[in-house]
C-alpha cells in the first residue's frame, strides 16, 4: 500500500509546493510520478527551506543532497522559473543537456 501524499499544495507546505504542484499537473504525468514528485519536493524543502542559501553551499554538498532527496525536478523548475538561480558548476556535474563536455 502506498502513503498518502497530497496531490495539491496544503497549508502547511513550502510557499514553492503550489507553482511546483501546478507544473507536475500541467506536465501530464502519471499519477504516481506526481506523488513521488511531490514527495521528494516536501522532504527535500523540509530540510532546505531557502534554495537560495542552499545554492551558496558547495557544489559537491548538493549533489549529495540531490542524491539523497532525488529532487532534481524541483531543482530544475525553480531554476527555469527563475525562483532560483542556478550556477553553471551544478549543471555541469548533472551534465544537463551534454553541458559538461
């Protein structure tokens, strides 16, 4: 049996949960990937509330972050909706798009 997991921000998520949630729905996938989706966003914003202050931390420390709390999506549309700025060293080492050749 899976663990419930809200589909739609609540009141008690991260500010970033309801435009993250809006995109997962927008972007058409499957009910569990939304799930885990949100999941790994709720536990990874619980342990770094301020992504800004997360993305002065060292490149190789948020990797492993994002190796632990695979978290890459939200990562991904905070830095493209411009809620963050993201630095050319973490898109190298994800290697986004063949960046880092």
């Amino acid at each position: 049996m899976s663990v419930a997991v809200a589909r739609w921000a609540t009141d008690e998520d991260h500010s970033l949960i309801g435009g993250y949630a809006e995109f997962c729905h927008e972007s058409g996938v499957s009910d569990r990937v939304l799930r885990d989706r949100l999941r790994l966003a709720r536990s990874f914003l619980s342990e770094h509330p301020d992504l800004d202050e997360w993305m002065t931390r060292p490149t190789r420390t948020r990797l492993a972050d994002l190796k632990r709390i695979r978290a890459w999506s939200l990562v991904s549309w905070a830095a493209l909706t411009g809620r963050i700025r993201i630095d050319l060293d973490l898109l190298t080492a994800k290697n986004v798009g063949g960046m880092s050749a």
